[in-house]
C-alpha cells in the first residue's frame, strides 16, 4: 500500500485495499489520468472556493498551517489537503476546518476509484486521494481551499487547478531527486534551478506567485516559469519580507508594515514559513484577514512533527532523564541545516535517527554532527530504510563516538535513558515523517 495508509475504520480500509489493484504500482508524475479520473466524477475542482497552492521543498506544509490559522482566525473556513499523513489517512483532508469522518471519506474514496475502475484509468495512490479530496471539498461549502502540491508542482496531481487566487512557493532544496531531476520528463537544467522550474510549475495567469529568497539563478529560473505563464513574482527581499527581532516578527510590504507575536512553532525557519504565509494572504482580494487575525494566527497555527515537544505519554515516560522529547520529520539537507541551527545554542543533543533508503543520510548526518552528543539508529517499520548498522557507521565517520543501534523508538529511548549519567539532555526523534507517525502513535498524540 503506498504511503502504508491503514485504518481502523472497515469502511475506509475497503476502498484503500483497491489502491493495489487499481494503481500503476507507484506514482507517476502527470497530469494526463488526473484529468480523465477528475473529468470521471464531474471535475469537482472547478467547484472549490478561493484556491491558495503551495510548493515547496521545506516549508509548505507549515505555511499551510499559517494560511489555515489565519483564515480561521478571520471566523472564515478552509478545507486543507496535505500529504503525507503521520499516523491516520484521514490527516490528509480537513474539510471546512474538520478532519474528513471515516464515513464520508470512505464513500470519497469508492465514488473516486468506482470511476476509475469504470474507466479503466488505474491512477496512482496520490492521484486518486486527491480527486477523493476535491469531491469532499466541492460537497461542501467552505471560505477557502488550502492545497499543498505532494511532489514538485508542474507534473503534480494538484496541479490540476486551473485558476487558483494565489500561489506560494516555500524553501527550495534538492529532495526526490529521482522525480524532480528525471532528464526524460524536464529539461537539464543544473539541479536546484531544475527544482525551482518544477516547483514554479504551478504558476497561473489568474493567481500572483509569492515566492521566498532564492540564489540568483534560482529565482531567474522562476521568473522565467511565471513570465510564461503571465503571472507576476512576488519576491521576497524586494516585494516584501520578514525578520525576527526584540522578540517580535517584522513583517514589511507595499501596504506597509506589521509587528507580529513570534510562532508558536519552533524554530527560525518557522517565522520565514508565516511571513510567506503573510504575504500570500495581503497580495490578494478575495478574501480579507485583518492584521489582528495575521497576530492569532502565529500563536494558533500549530503542525506536527515539525520541532514537535512530544507531550506526557507512554513514549515520553520511557527516558524520565530526558529534559524535552523532540520530534521532526524533516529528511533533507535543508532540513537538516534548520534543525542544526535551532539546537546550535544549547547543549548538544542526543539523536534518535531512521531514515529511508532513497534519503541522503550521510549528507543529513553531515549537518547534525555538530549538535549531536549521541547517535541511536533504528529502522523504520514497515518501509525500505537505510539500516542502522549503516547509520552507525555514517555517524562514526563523521566523528560522532556514541553510537548505538535499536530495534525501534522505545528500545532507543531505553538505551538513552540507561547511559544518562545525571546530566540531562534533549532527544530528538529525526530523520522521517513515517518514523515521526511511529512516535505519534506509541505516545498516543494523534494529530488533530
């Protein structure tokens, strides 16, 4: 199954084992089956409310929930569709404010791939999620539509969206390169530039692009995308920006200039997602946030497994030595980089690390080694992942003497409690968000 999507509903689990049967096998960028399986059901995108996309390598995720904290904030409503999900399939779609009950999402999902079986389409696991999301969100009213583009942005399902009201583009770096760096599919452009050109895929010439501070070719590379498709950039540094100082965070643009609360998500990078999220919302008119609902939104917006304090729980209990438990899925490079930096100013930190086996992991070691006082590897259940064994020794080269191997997070954790000598450290889960729905669920924290 991809994504190992399970539920406990019977209903539900009925449709997601039709996956395997109806799907090539994995997903293959393109906008062909989307449209004939969307055209199938009644192109119920062409229904939804004021449509707010987002691409983006890191980030996206976080400034949908910005955007979504925002508009709520306002008393308006927005469905939210994102991907992955950490522990329940149902994360995937919030309708009008609401997680999708098991019930309409099952019969979401058989209309979707009834469709698809009638019309012998065979979509791909994420295509047919998000037409069972569209015909969710086109059933029933809402004030907004929040869409976070799955993988790149030119060739993703998402895409599909004709005229969105605004498009954003969140932090840039390389990740699924196999997809994104495909020469068969795209043009040869040097690697990041190739990133930026799928991401600024989603440009429309109904919608500005918002986009963050990228190198020079980056960003001229995403100029390009947006001129032909007759849109106007709206970049940071020259059309608006944001900064972090006397513990506020300065929002600046052609409007003029806010002073907001710091986020409540942790992290630096996390007030660069809300100022995205910011200038997305005050470079469009169809719906109106005023500046007091931009200032709940900062403390509102919350967004799992993203430098997440694991609260009280059966997981939690099992290292008592441990002063804070944190939890990030970040996989990347460029996540690795931010991570880095949050725990650069204090005590290093003992790491619990699983990665998958299509992740850079030496490169994700590389720029955690500085704040890493120990290493604990563990697999991840049920997925291909590098092995801990492996990771072990990635971390041993890089100069990082503690290491250990688990069997999975509670023996991790065990194993760092037992060492703890009396002087306390932070843990942090890392590396997967599929390990991240693993902790989620042992300590009995499901998102909401």
């Amino acid at each position: 199954m991809a994504d190992h999507a399970r539920s406990d509903n019977p209903a539900v689990q009925a449709q997601l084992d039709r996956f395997a049967q109806l799907s090539p096998g994995r997903d293959i960028l393109g906008l062909e089956r989307i449209a004939q399986l969307l055209a199938a059901i009644g192109n119920p995108q062409d229904q939804l409310p004021p449509v707010f996309h987002v691409a983006g390598t890191n980030g996206k995720g976080s400034t949908c929930a910005f955007l979504r904290a925002a508009v709520e904030s306002a008393g308006l409503t927005a469905h939210v569709y994102t991907s992955p999900h950490l522990v329940r399939f149902n994360e995937r779609i919030r309708v009008a404010g609401r997680l999708i009950e098991d019930d309409a999402l099952a019969a979401s999902l058989k209309e979707v791939l009834d469709a698809a079986e009638q019309a012998d389409i065979g979509p791909s696991f994420f295509e047919a999620t998000t037409a069972a999301a569209f015909l969710a969100f086109a059933r029933t009213p809402a004030d907004v539509a929040i869409i976070e583009v799955g993988l790149g942005g030119r060739l993703d399902a998402t895409n599909i969206i004709a005229s969105p009201v605004m498009t954003g583009i969140a932090q840039l770096g390389l990740d699924h390169e196999a997809f994104l760096l495909d020469p068969s599919n795209g043009p040869a452009f040097p690697p990041l530039e190739r990133i930026g050109y799928e991401k600024a895929g989603i440009a429309k010439a109904s919608a500005p692009m918002v986009t963050m501070d990228y190198p020079p070719a980056v960003a001229a590379r995403v100029e390009d995308v947006a001129a032909a498709a007759g849109t106007q950039v709206v970049a940071r540094k020259s059309d608006w920006d944001c900064a972090v100082y006397q513990g506020q965070l300065h929002y600046r643009d052609a409007q003029g200039k806010l002073s907001l609360p710091l986020p409540r998500l942790a992290g630096a990078h996390q007030a660069e997602n809300a100022g995205l999220a910011v200038a997305m919302l005050r470079h469009q008119s169809r719906i109106t946030i005023s500046d007091s609902a931009l200032r709940a939104a900062m403390g509102w917006a919350h967004w799992p497994a993203r430098m997440q304090v694991l609260a009280n729980g059966p997981l939690k209990a099992l290292i008592p030595s441990a002063r804070t438990l944190w939890l990030d899925g970040g996989h990347n490079p460029n996540a690795a980089t931010m991570i880095a930096q949050f725990f650069a100013n204090g005590d290093k930190v003992d790491l619990v690390l699983g990665m998958l086996a299509n992740k850079d992991a030496q490169g994700f070691l590389r720029l955690v080694t500085p704040i890493a006082r120990s290493v604990t590897s563990v697999p991840i259940p049920g997925h291909d992942c590098h092995s801990p064994q492996d990771l072990c020794a990635m971390a041993q080269s890089m100069g990082i003497a503690d290491t250990a191997m688990a069997s999975d997070l509670a023996d991790a954790l065990r194993q760092i409690d037992a060492k703890s000598t009396g002087s306390p450290s932070d843990v942090a889960i890392l590396g997967s968000l599929y390990l991240a729905g693993v902790a989620l669920a042992e300590n009995n924290q499901l998102p909401d």
